[in-house]
C-alpha cells in the first residue's frame, strides 16, 4: 500500500493536478478570510468563513479525483496494478490516502487564520479548529465519493462531471426535500422507492440478480408491515431522513459552537462506505 501512496501523491505533484487544487482551495478562503474575519465585518469566528465556502469543494474534489482510477483504467494501468501482489482494499486505500494527503495541505494552512484573527482580536481556538477538523472531514468524505464515481467509468471528463452531479445534490438536498410531500403515504412508497435503488446498485455491483431482488422484497416487506403496524410514524420521514444526508448541513453544526460527534462519525462513515463500494467495483472488474 505504501508504494501504491507514494506513486498516486507523486503523480498529483508531477501533473500540477495537487498544486492548482491547493492554491485554488487556498485563494478562495484567504479572499474570504480577508474580508470577512479581518475587513470590515470582522467576524471573529474563522470555520463560519469554511462553512461558507464549502461550495469549493464541489469544483474542486471532481477534479482531484477524477483520474484516481479512471485514468488507469483508461490507460491499462490498472491491469498492472490488479496482477500486482497487492489487494484491492490496499491499491483503494492508497489512491484514498494520497488525495487526503492533498486534502489535508491546505487545512494545515488554514490553522494559522484563528492565530492571525487571535493576534489581531479576540479568536476562539477551540471552535475553529473543530470547524477545521469537520471541514477536512467533510472534504474526505467527497473524495471517497468521487472516487467510486471514478471506478466506475473510464473516462475521467463523465467521472469529473458525475461527481460534481453527486456533490451539488448533497449540497441542494435540504431544499429539494422541502418540495416532497410530507404526507405517511408519500413517505413509505419513497422508502420503497429508495429500497429498489439500493438494489439496483447492489445488483450493478455485484451482477447477482437474486441477491439484489432479494434484498429489495426483504426491505419493501418491511416498510409495508411497518406501514401497516403505524403509519402515522412516516409521517414526514422521508424528507427528515434525506436531510440528515446532507454532509453540508452537518458541518454547519459546528459554526453553532456544537461539538456534534454524531456528525463526525456520520462523515466517517461516509467514507468508509464508498471505500467499500470502490473495492467492490474494482473487485468485480478484477474477475469479470
């Protein structure tokens, strides 16, 4: 895994791919930062500025992402890699940890502004510095989606454009929720709905039709017998449920001066999903 690490945040430095990200994610909020912590609003909170500009990481995580295995496959690297005595959670792992790595150079960077805001005025360290650490978070859970999204296609401009469609839904799910209707009915059929979704990317993943089908009746089954039982329980629950997906929304949790350790997992969590869902696709082109 080591050597897949090195090779991928290698290659980020070498194609100009790390530095543009990095001076772009850095530019954005030092503009920001500037007028609003130390112009004429002077804000003293610095992760209010990083909830603002979190619309950053829509345009920017696509592109540090999408080479991250579309560009191999594209190229017939990855049959290399596949061949090499090495797993596939470790080739995944590795091309994860490497864009974190970049992820991460411009956070380091971001945790002087609360000692600039501090030198200057009345700074509060703790809150900032959490925001920082569910900023960086939250970047890494887009980068575990864009890079699913990438081991999907072969081409990085549909693997750069898919993850940029999957980031701005994140980002627009609370107001699109606001035109579901919130009636027991509505919500149990869109569970449903949901329900045959999941399966039906289970069944992209795994091209086993009875296992995905399977699946689908064992949930919808549920949801109907839970109807049944209590309807009145799904009232309102399928736009709750969809809100409470919105990475952004959680981050904003903590410009409140909340510590929100639900949150923090939530964004883990994230991560580690799409990481599983990435080594299956890869999985399943290994032996197809």
């Amino acid at each position: 895994m080591a050597a897949i690490y090195k090779r991928e945040l290698k290659a980020y430095f070498s194609n100009m791919i790390g530095y543009l990200f990095i001076a772009f994610t850095v530019l954005i909020v030092g503009l920001f930062f500037c007028y609003n912590n130390l112009g004429s609003y002077g804000w003293p909170y610095f992760g209010a500025i990083l909830g603002s500009v979190s619309f950053v990481m829509m345009l920017t995580i696509p592109v540090l992402t999408m080479r991250s295995f579309s560009d191999d496959r594209h190229s017939k690297a990855d049959q290399l890699l596949l061949t090499a005595p090495v797993t596939v959670a470790e080739i995944t792992l590795g091309k994860y940890l490497a864009m974190v790595t970049v992820l991460a150079i411009p956070m380091v960077i971001f945790c002087a502004c609360p000692l600039i805001i501090g030198s200057v005025g009345k700074a509060y360290y703790l809150t900032d510095y959490v925001c920082i650490l569910a900023f960086f978070l939250m970047g890494s859970a887009y980068i575990a989606i864009g890079m699913f999204i990438s081991s999907l296609t072969e081409s990085q401009i549909i693997a750069a454009v898919g993850t940029l469609g999957a980031l701005v839904a994140l980002y627009l799910i609370e107001g699109l929720t606001s035109f579901l209707p919130s009636t027991a009915a509505a919500s149990a059929l869109g569970f449903c709905a949901v329900m045959l979704l999941a399966a039906l990317c289970y069944y992209g993943l795994t091209r086993n039709w009875m296992a995905a089908a399977a699946a689908a009746g064992i949930g919808i089954l549920i949801i109907g017998g839970l109807y049944l039982w209590n309807p009145e329980m799904f009232a309102g629950a399928l736009p709750d449920f969809l809100n409470s997906l919105s990475l952004d929304k959680r981050y904003n949790n903590f410009t409140d001066n909340v510590l929100d350790v639900k949150s923090l997992v939530y964004m883990i969590s994230v991560s580690g999903v799409f990481i599983f869902l990435t080594v299956q696709s890869v999985q399943k082109r290994r032996w197809s």
